[in-house]
C-alpha cells in the first residue's frame, strides 16, 4: 500500500512537471540567416500589458548590408511584416569586430539601445563593454499611455498611444536567443 501511494505521488509529480516549468515563461530561438529577418507579434487581451524575460546573442549571421539585431517593443497593431505606427522598446545588436580591439577580447561589440517611432536609437554607452552573448533581462510595461522599458538598472519612458497593443519580437543577421519570455495584460 505505501508502495502504491508513493507511485501514485511520483506520476502525480510528473503530470504537475508541464505546468510548472510554463510558470516560467517561453523560450524563442529567433535563428536568421543573413540580410533576413523573423517576427513574432504576441497580441494583448487588454489595454495594459507587461512583458518580461531575458535575451542573448548567439551568434552573428555575416553581413555586409545589416547589422545583426533583437528588437523586443510594445506597438500599435500593424499587417505582418510592416512596421508599426507607433513603437517604443529597446534592441540588442552586435557588429564583428577584431578581437585585438574589443575590450573583452571578442570578436563582436554587442550594444543595447532604448528605441521609440519618430526618435533615433538611444544607444547605452556601458553596454558596449558587456561580453558578447551576456543574457539581458528586460521588462517592458505598458498603462495605456506610456512604455516604461527596465533594462537591469536603467528604466526609461516613452509616450505610446494604441488601442490595440501588441509585443513585437523581430531579429535580423544573427541567433538570439529570448527565455523567461512571459506577459500578462489587462483592461
């Protein structure tokens, strides 16, 4: 009978494993050849959303013409494929380099800037020193009038207006790796 009971539990475990391990998030390897890209447009059920998770580069896809990037933004709804209207989020990019020159000795500077329609990319300085393939958190929030972009210790806004967001993860030129991807929403 303790026999019986404790395989029960066991099974009952394993079942309760799938449930648990969604508890932290999707994971979504963004792998583009080179001069292409891949979007992945997750729609909200409400007006106020957050999403969080972290990214990495993992590797450059070479490249005369683009420059490999990770774009995670809150946007207004747009036709797969086109830009939205109205933006703001961040991007994670990486330009080979010789790594005689880069500061860790690698061979690609990686870089993270805020980013929002109608403003030039605000590239973060500091993170030029970061080791290529370093995870990134993030959390990018949105209350209906504003975005609030984390990026570990540095959070900046951006004034947004959509009735319909959506979260758009884009990638060019390279592996980005997303995971711990989750999101939440509300009226």
């Amino acid at each position: 009978m303790k026999t019986s009971a404790s395989r029960w539990i066991a099974g009952m475990a394993v079942l309760l494993l799938p449930a648990a391990a969604t508890a932290e998030g999707i994971t979504y390897d963004c792998d583009t050849a080179a001069n292409h890209f891949s979007e992945l447009v997750l729609p909200s059920a409400g007006t106020r959303l957050t999403i969080s998770g972290n990214v990495q580069l993992n590797a450059l896809a070479g490249s005369a013409t683009f420059v490999p990037i990770a774009r995670i933004q809150i946007a207004s709804a747009a036709v797969p494929g086109q830009s939205p209207g109205a933006y703001a989020g961040f991007s994670l990019s990486a330009l080979p380099a010789d790594p005689k020159k880069t500061p860790s000795g690698d061979p690609a500077v990686q870089m993270l800037s805020y980013n929002s329609n109608g403003k030039e990319d605000e590239l973060l300085p500091f993170t030029m020193t970061t080791k290529p393939g370093t995870v990134q958190s993030f959390t990018l929030s949105y209350d209906g009038s504003s975005v609030s972009v984390n990026l570990g210790k540095d959070t900046k806004s951006f004034p947004l207006k959509t009735a319909e967001p959506v979260v758009r993860i884009v990638c060019s030129t390279g592996e980005f790796l997303f995971t711990n991807l989750t999101m939440s929403s509300s009226r």
